[in-house]
C-alpha cells in the first residue's frame, strides 16, 4: 500500500531548552520523553502529526449489515444430476480447511500526518495498525448432508467468511510544537557527526487524526450452491 514508510529509527530525546543538543533514542523507547525534536526530514517536512508504533487504530462505527466473502468454491466436487432421467441426491461428509485474510478492502486517510497529497512515510505504519490487517486465518468446515437435486441441476459446496464494513480514526501522536531544536546525528565519540535543525514535537496520547476502514471477518460458516 503506497509508499514505504521510512523508518524513524532515531529520535531525539528533549528535555528543557529547545537550543541545546540531545542524545538520540529509538522510537519504541521515546514515551519515556514527553518531547522529541525531530528534523525536516523525519517529520515529512514538519507535518502537524507525526504518529509512530504506539499509535492506535480507534473504531467509530460498524455497518448494521454483513455480507458473505466466499473463500473456497468445491467446484472439483461437482455433482451434476443429468437432464434427462430421475431426480439425484448429492451427498458430502468431508472436512476442508482454507486459509483467509482477516480484514479486505477499506483504505486509509492520513489526514494532517503528512504535508503530501494522498500518500506519505506513514501510509504502511498507519495501514498495518487497522483491526486484523495484513493477518491470516483459517476456517475449517465440515461439511455433512444430502442435498435433492433435480433432473439438469448442479451442486457443489462452498465456505464463506462473514463480513462487515467497519471504520475509525488514529489517536496518538507526536504534535508539532513551533519550537526550533538541533538534533546532533552521532552519538559516537568518534564519529562527531553534525548538528541538523529540527522543531520540537511533543506526546499527545488523546490527539485523534485521519480515517481508516476494512471489512473485517465477523463470522464463518458453510453452503451447498445449485445451478
């Protein structure tokens, strides 16, 4: 989906004067600081938000109906009753497993995360967050029954996966201060590094921005399809 994010993997950790030089510190480990100052080109430019692995996916509502994702059609377990004589009986006692996706189609809206139209470094962090994305399961069905067919029908079984639209919002971010920082890039003594400008970004753990949805996997079950 989109652009690669690029990873943020070193931030600085802020404590007083926007002025002085930080030591860097991993992302993952950054909610230990209440401020980070961050520079142009880790922020997409300076962008309102800037989220990271401690975001949320929030659901905000669920569509009142579902509808039915076949994920495996027996069509090599056909059975034809032919046109020209009695009616048949199509009969199956079998298990079958298929493998799924949890969640399908939706998309994602960044919102004021990014200064880009459309896409930006936080496309695949912000997808990947959403209920069940990206994820697999299985669903194992036994199928046992007898189905009357009639002269010139067909019959095979199927399995399904329930489905329902669900969307929601991100909450939690780093939010732009207006407050100009240096980051210095080497925390090895012998490496000196630089010092690169930045503009501190400070932890809002309530902050809400963009929209995300998907059809998320809510139920399973199993059919017998007559032609």
């Amino acid at each position: 989906m989109g652009s690669k994010s690029p990873r943020i993997a070193w931030l600085l950790r802020a404590a007083a004067v926007a002025s002085a030089t930080w030591f860097l510190i991993p992302t993952t480990q950054a909610q230990a600081a209440s401020s980070l100052c961050i520079t142009a080109a880790n922020s997409d430019n300076y962008a309102q938000i800037v989220p990271d692995s401690s975001s949320q996916a929030v659901t905000k509502q669920q569509a009142a109906n579902t509808w039915d994702d076949w994920i495996w059609r027996g069509i090599d377990q056909k059975y034809p009753c032919p046109p020209n004589g009695a009616s048949c009986k199509y009969v199956l006692d079998e298990t079958h497993s298929q493998q799924f996706q949890v969640s399908v189609g939706g998309g994602v809206v960044l919102g004021n995360t990014t200064t880009v139209a459309k896409s930006g470094p936080w496309y695949n962090l912000l997808a990947s967050i959403i209920p069940g994305f990206t994820k697999t399961s299985t669903d194992t069905q036994t199928f046992s029954f007898e189905q009357p067919l009639r002269p010139g029908q067909t019959a095979y079984p199927y399995q399904f996966v329930q489905r329902r639209w669900i969307q929601g919002y991100y909450k939690g971010a780093w939010v732009k201060q207006n407050i100009g920082c240096t980051v210095h890039t080497s925390s090895n003594p012998r490496h000196p590094g630089k010092n690169v400008p930045g503009v501190m970004y400070a932890w809002n753990p309530n902050v809400t921005y963009g929209q995300w949805s998907t059809n998320k996997a809510v139920g399973h079950g199993w059919g017998v399809h007559i032609v």
